[in-house]
C-alpha cells in the first residue's frame, strides 16, 4: 500500500518540494500510524525544506511537524488508545501525508469542541504560547504582555493564552486589519508597527512603566524596539526570527532593567520534559472547553495547494494558521 505525501529530496527551499507516492508506515513497538486528516503549515516547515532548521532529516523526507487525524494501526505496547480515536499529534517529519507514523507519547485526545482543520494548528501554536507564557515567562495576572507578530500563527495564540491567564494584552501587527483580528480574539490594546513606534505606544499605553512580559516571534527590529519598551524584571522570550534577522542583544540593557532574555523552543520539551506538554495540553483543552481559545484558521488548502500555502505563509499574507487537507 502506498500513500500520497509532500517530497523533499533534496533541501534546497520549498520550491523543490514535490507530491509524490510512498509505502505506508507500519508501527513499530510505541508508535502510532495516524490516518492525517490536516496538517498545520508552520514557519519551521519552510526552514526544514531549505535544511535550516534545527532538525535535518535525511532526504528524502516528508516536512510537516503536526496534525490531527484519525488513528489507523498501534505498534506493540500501546495503552489507552485505540484504532479509530480521534486525536491531535506532534512529529518530527511527516505530517503532509496520507497517513503518518508518530511515537505514542506524541498523540493526544483531540480537544472537545475543535475539528480536524482547527486541532491541526493547535499543538505547536498553542503548546508554544503556553509553554513560553507559563513556563517561562511566569505570566502573572495584571501583568502587561506585549505580543509581537499577534495576527500570526503563534502569536495570535499567545494573546487568547494571555488573556486566558489574566493578563493586560498589548499586540503589534502589520496593518490595521490585523490588528483588529488581535484586537477580536481578546487583544486590550494593538499597535500598527507600520504606522507607528513601538516603543513610544508601548510607553504610552502603559503610563511610561513598560511591558512586563514580551512574546516575540518575530525579531530583527522588533526585538530591538521591545528591549527599550520593557519595565524593570521584565521578561523577554524569544520564540522565533519571522522577520528574518536575528538580533545581538545589549547586555547593558538587560543589566540596568533586571531583564531575563529567555529563549524558547517548545519542541525540545517532547525529549526533556513530556510530563510538562500533557499537563500543558490538559489546561489548554480546558481553556477551550471555557471558550477562551478559539483557533483561526485563515486557509484550509488541498496538499496539492502546498506551493500557495508556503508563498502565503512567507510573505506574511496569512492571519492565524494555514492548513493542509490531503
């Protein structure tokens, strides 16, 4: 039996990318195949293409880091699931396929009230913002948090989450269309960084004191705003370089504001800490059930589609996440 799936045979950027045929996965001892009813498009897809992110497979490969789907076969040694349940997953390879193998620690009970499309966006999006707002950044309640990239896949997570978690919301975003989708899923405040400065809304909109905690997927100049828009004991978590340049950091700065400069990558706790995402995935499925997260879904695309979907991801033309249906 062979299943259609997104190619890389060599990676040299999307563009190389191709649909094609392969075997089936068969489940080894502890692994899962899941029939991939949609698969979320993340930035880390375009850099796994192009053998710049931190995990390179050897090709050929299927990119696509997360899914949601209906199990078809268990490995030996599998508790608590059973063919045909309805789950969400996390892989290092392999989502934008027909079917796909995942390790049994790595599927999780698709959350009461989401459909397939929305589960698809929500382990890497929604496990990142939770991850990095309460693990992290120790967000508490009445805190000020400062969301860049806020009409994006993780950051309009990181405003529903901020909310959820009782806290004073400031969101930046590219126009005043995103910003009012920021400003819809719970936002206090948005800032337009096209129209205006950061560090001066910032300081205005907070009394002068600074953001107390900053989310920032996007770095480059954002992040070189937001150091100077911080209060003191801020904390500033660096989740990813949307904005493609990576910034240094002023260690002065972070010196004279008591500044943590915290960097975040959620998928290295799938290895390190798996208890940390099922408590994780548990708040957020109850966060859900309150209706405090309501995921966006900007574009449901066929896997044939998989070229529009990555131009429209990397020109930033998207709000929330993209999805793949093979």
């Amino acid at each position: 039996m062979s299943v259609r799936a997104l190619i890389c045979d060599a990676p040299e950027g999307y563009e190389s990318l191709r649909l094609g045929e392969l075997p089936a996965p068969e489940p080894g001892p502890g692994e899962i195949v899941v029939a991939v009813k949609a698969a979320g498009l993340n930035f880390a897809d375009s850099l796994m293409a192009a053998g710049k992110y931190q995990v390179k497979p050897n090709p050929p490969f299927v990119p696509g880091l997360e899914l949601a789907g209906i199990i078809h076969a268990l490995g030996p040694g599998i508790a608590g699931r059973a063919v045909g349940d309805k789950v969400m997953a996390m892989v290092d390879q392999g989502a934008f396929a027909e079917m796909a193998l995942c390790r049994a620690g790595d599927v999780f009970p698709l959350p009461p009230g989401l459909d397939f499309p929305a589960a698809a966006g929500f382990p890497i999006a929604y496990g990142t913002s939770y991850g990095a707002l309460v693990w992290k950044a120790r967000l508490q309640p009445g805190e000020t948090l400062l969301v860049h990239g806020a009409a994006g896949g993780v950051g309009l997570t990181a405003v529903e989450i901020g909310k959820a978690l009782g806290a004073r919301v400031i969101a930046t975003a590219g126009g005043p269309d995103k910003c009012a989708i920021a400003i819809a899923h719970g936002a206090d405040d948005a800032i337009d960084y096209r129209e205006e400065d950061i560090r001066e809304r910032v300081k205005a909109l907070t009394g002068g004191r600074g953001a107390d905690v900053v989310y920032d997927p996007v770095g480059g100049d954002v992040f070189d705003a937001s150091l100077r828009a911080v209060a003191w004991n801020a904390r500033l978590i660096v989740i990813g370089f949307a904005g493609g340049r990576v910034p240094q950091i002023p260690a002065n700065i972070l010196l004279v504001k008591n500044v943590d400069a915290l960097g975040f990558y959620w998928g290295s706790y799938r290895q390190h800490r798996p208890d940390l995402l099922a408590a994780g995935f548990e708040a957020l499925g109850a966060m859900v059930a309150k209706g405090q997260l309501k995921p966006h879904i900007s574009e449901i695309l066929p896997l044939a589609a998989w070229r529009q979907a990555f131009e429209t991801l990397l020109a930033r033309r998207s709000t929330g996440k993209i999805v793949l249906t093979p």
